[in-house]
C-alpha cells in the first residue's frame, strides 16, 4: 500500500472511530438528562422513557419492573429462587412516619410485621409444637394442659412455662370438734426460658386432693411434671378430731386445724414454690383454723374471731390473660366467731364459719380447699387440679 492510500485509510477509519464515539456520548448524554432531568422525558403519550429522580429518591411510574426476570408479572417482580432480604430492627427502630404496607423484621419478638395503616402488627407464622389446647396470642403459640398429654418439639429452642401442681384438700371436723384447716395451694414453678429439644415429652398435670373427711384426713394434692420440672402438690389441712391430723407440708403448707393439741403445726411450703401455711389459735372454744399456705405467700393464722385467710397465689400473663394461681385455702371459723378464711387469690376455696363443707379450689388453679366447721361431721373442700402452660414465639 502506497504512502496516500494509507494515509487515506487511517483517515477513513478515525472518521469512523470519532463518528462512533460522539454517537455513543450523545446517547449516554441523552439517557443521563432524562435520568436525571424529573418530567423532561415525556412522550406524547405522557409514560416515561427511563426512571426519574426526585432529589435523592428514584422512581418509575409505568409498567412492571423486574429483578432476575425479563418479563416482570407484578409492579415488583424479584425472580430466582433465593431470597429477599427486608429492613431488620428494634421495636425502637421503626420508621417515624410509617404508612400502610411497610414490612419489616423485628429483633425484639423475632416476627415479621408490618403497617396497617394505624399500628403494626405481626405477620402470624403458625405453631412448630403440638399438644394441650393450642392458641395463638399476641404473636405466641400458647399449649395449655389441663389434663396430662404429651407435648411434641419440632424444633428445639427455648420456651416459657407454668408448671402448677394440685392444691391439698381443707381439713374436715368431726361433730363438736371445732375447725378445719385450709389446703395449701399447689407447688407453682415458673421458667421464662427453658431449652427443649427435638423429642416427645410426657406432661403430668396433678389431681387436686380430696377433702378431710369427719374424723379423716385429707389428701395432698398431686405433683405436676414437665421435664425435669416436677412441681410438688399442696399439703394438707388438719383435720379437728379426737385424734386430730396436722397441717401438712408440700408445695405450700397446709393450714393448721382448731382443736386440742397441735394448734401451731401447720405444713411448710417448699422452697421456690410456695409458702407455709398458717397456725390456728390458742385452744379456747369459738377460734378458727389457720389459712393454707400460697405460692406467693404465707396463709394467716386463726384467730379468736375468725379463720385464717389462704395465701395469695402469683399471677402470670402466659396465657395472654394476667391470672393468678396456686392460692391457699382459707380455714374454718367455728362457733362464736364471726367470719371464716377466705381463700387466696388464685383459686384457693373458702373455709366455713359455724357450720358446713369447706369450699374446692378452682379446677387448673392448684388452689387449696378450704376448711370445714363444726356442728356436724363435715369435709374440707377438695384441692383445685394443677395446669402446665406452655409458650414460645410463632414461627419459632
């Protein structure tokens, strides 16, 4: 090739070269103004070309757009089979100004939720567990037990749980033998993070016991079991006869009976679960019996006036309800007195004034019985049954 026909060949092709580089700037300018320039880019059909910018937000206000696929279905359409990832935080993390439609994970319940337009509220996964009666509540699988079963772990983990065993059943009176003392409640433990595993366990709820009976005695209430958590069921209350029995010991004391000797010996609570029960008065006709011991304290002792008061229970809120549980049976009154125990908060039962059967703990509390009164050969109340309450985030 000679020196002018090479010369005109470079000259050719930098023509072409220059040529297709001013093209592709005018084309990148042309796409950087109408990405950057809101509402310049109209055609007359008025739908945008590319996506605008609004100061430091971006949009596009026609047709779908997809990720990972060509033909997007939805406004966003994310194709692939791997996942989305979603704004993750603390309750005291959520947007200033929400509106209807955000979504996001929340670290302080582990749940995803979102806004309904006046508060945020959880997206409800569903129950990993089985067993008991199942509710879901405030965002929580809740396995309630009031008879025994089995509870079935998918996944382990940890979970919250109420172990309640049964209330002892109130002291009974044989006829002119005076009063009887109130059941103590049932042991109540209480774990808010306890590791399960993957297997099937067996879930022991224990009977509430039988009340005093005349001359008889009462029976402890039964132990309720989960795990290795064994709540241990109430004592007894003593029974006013001849041969009188003693308040006795067990998750919580029972009462002590009114009559002859032993006025002072009522049951102990075992520790971490329940309180003692209380002492009956001095021995002088018209006194009452001493009060069954609660899981949140002490049943009061018999007075010259009246029978002793049962223990309060504890109140929990696992079942999405504050309730109260393992309450003591209040003691009898007798003649000459004016009022009998009552029984404490949580299910304990009532003693009697004067005359009559002492009042039951309520069923799935583990309350203690209350007392029976004299005038006729008369039973103490029975013992309330024991609960195991289980509770764990949904989805977990």
């Amino acid at each position: 090739m000679n020196s002018k026909k090479a010369k005109d060949f470079i000259s050719s092709n930098l023509k072409i070269l220059f040529l297709s580089i001013a093209i592709g700037l005018f084309a990148c300018a042309i796409s950087i103004f109408a990405f950057s320039s809101p509402g310049s880019n109209q055609p007359p059909n008025g739908n945008p070309i590319f996506w605008l910018l609004s100061g430091t937000s971006m949009y596009y206000t026609a047709g779908n757009v997809g990720i990972g696929t060509a033909s997007p279905a939805a406004t966003l359409d994310v194709g692939g089979t791997g996942s989305q990832k979603i704004p993750v935080g603390t309750t005291a993390q959520r947007p200033s100004t929400p509106v209807a439609g955000m979504i996001r994970f929340n670290t302080d319940n582990n749940n995803l939720e979102f806004y309904n337009g006046s508060k945020w509220s959880i997206v409800l996964g569903d129950c990993s567990a089985s067993g008991g009666v199942v509710t879901k509540v405030n965002g929580y699988c809740v396995h309630t037990f009031t008879t025994s079963g089995t509870f079935t772990v998918a996944n382990a983990g940890n979970v919250e749980i109420l172990v309640v065993a049964g209330g002892g059943g109130g002291g009974g009176s044989q006829a002119g033998y005076q009063a009887g003392g109130g059941g103590g409640a049932g042991g109540l433990v209480y774990n808010s993070s306890f590791a399960v595993t993957s297997q099937t366990y067996t879930v022991t709820v224990g009977a509430g016991g039988a009340g005093g009976i005349a001359a008889g005695s009462a029976s402890p209430g039964s132990n309720s079991v989960f795990g290795s958590i064994t709540a241990i069921g109430g004592g007894i209350g003593g029974t006013a006869a001849g041969s009188p029995t003693y308040g006795g010991n067990g998750g919580s004391g029972g009462g002590a009976q009114y009559y002859g000797s032993g006025q002072n010996l009522y049951g102990l609570g075992t520790s971490g679960q329940g309180y003692n029960g209380g002492a009956s008065s001095a021995n002088l006709a018209g006194n009452g019996a001493g009060g069954g011991g609660g899981a949140g304290g002490a049943g009061s002792s018999g007075t010259t006036s009246a029978g002793g008061n049962g223990g309060i229970g504890v109140q929990l809120s696992i079942t999405g309800t504050p309730t109260y549980y393992a309450g003591g049976g209040g003691g009898a009154g007798v003649s000459g007195s004016t009022n009998a125990g009552s029984g404490g908060l949580g299910g304990g039962g009532a003693g009697v004034y004067n005359s009559g059967t002492g009042v039951s703990g309520t069923p799935n509390t583990g309350g203690g019985g209350g007392g029976g009164s004299f005038n006729a050969s008369l039973n103490g109340g029975a013992g309330g049954s024991g609960i195991v309450v289980i509770r764990y985030p949904l989805g977990q």
